[in-house]
C-alpha cells in the first residue's frame, strides 16, 4: 500500500502507478471536494496543496507524491470555513454555480501565501482557474478583503466578521455600455 499525507493525516491508498492525485483523493480517500473539470490541467477546479504549492491534480500521478509532502485539500484549509479566504468567498458571495470554488479558494489561498498584499496583476497572473459562471471580479474582490483580513490578524488589528465583510464594497468596475 502507497501512503499519502493528506490535510496532516498518513492515508494508505491502493492505485495503478499512473492514477491522478486527483482521483486518489475522490475515490479511494472520499475527499470530494476537489472536482474534476478537464482532465488536462487547464480549469483548476482540481487544485490542490502540495506543501503549499498549488498543483492541478487531476495530471499529477499520485504516485509521484511522496509520503513525506503534505497535500492539503479544500477539506482541509480549515476545519469550519473560518479561513480569510472562505470567508471573503461567502462574504462577497463569490460562488454562483459553485463548481469551481475549491480550486479557486485553494489557488488564492497558495497566492496569498506567496504575496500576502497582491496587485490585481498579481492576482490575475496567479487566478488562471477557469469560472464559467465569469465570477473573476469577485474572486478578485474577496482576494483583496482576505488580505487584508490576513493583515490586520498578522498585525494585531481588528478583524472582521462574514456578516461586517459583507458590508464590503466590491468596487467593480463597470464599462459603459457593456450588458451583463
């Protein structure tokens, strides 16, 4: 038996050498929510830590992680949505479908951790998961709260409620004479 390190837990799995992480983790481990979306690394609904990298899993082997790295899932972030990013997420009602979100939240989450005060450049070179809802203003919006959420915790200051979070402007930017 193959031994992953799964959100601080030794998991045994069995699986052909070149099954994706992903499916690892969705059948043989029961942690769905990481989602399949494309199968070739483009959508990032599949995004998961790798010792806080962010890693499309759905093509990289499971057998390729060794026992020793540490795989977080959205499971995982934290046990009760009490992250600055999940928070932000609901805060903001970022989510429509919903589909995407765990790669997103975990994506933003490696980004923050890498910038803790990111540009929207920064952001949008590191968003390249893909929302077919097209949630990307808000998905930056909740970035810049979470951040700053991140910040005042880091610094001592106040932090903020999801119902005072959601009192956030979200300061979109609209182009005149588009239709939404």
């Amino acid at each position: 038996m193959a031994r992953l390190n799964v959100n601080g837990k030794p998991l045994e799995y069995s699986a052909d050498e070149g099954t994706p992480l992903l499916w690892v983790l969705r059948e043989q481990l029961g942690l769905t929510g990481t989602k399949y979306g494309c199968g070739v690394a483009q959508c990032g609904a599949c995004t998961v830590h790798i010792d806080g990298v962010a890693v499309r899993s759905c093509a990289m082997p499971a057998a390729a992680v060794k026992a020793t790295q540490k795989i977080t899932t959205i499971e995982g972030l934290s046990l009760n949505g009490s992250h600055p990013i999940q928070k932000a997420w609901q805060a903001l009602d970022v989510p429509q479908c919903g589909f995407c979100q765990s790669g997103m939240i975990m994506a933003a989450t490696a980004l923050l951790k890498d910038k803790p005060n990111p540009t929207d450049k920064d952001i949008d070179d590191a968003m390249t998961n893909i929302c077919r809802c097209g949630t990307y203003n808000r998905v930056r919006a909740a970035i810049h709260v979470a951040a700053k959420e991140m910040a005042a915790a880091k610094s001592g200051g106040k932090t903020h409620s999801k119902a005072e979070l959601g009192k956030t402007s979200l300061n979109i930017e609209h182009v005149e004479g588009a239709k939404a």
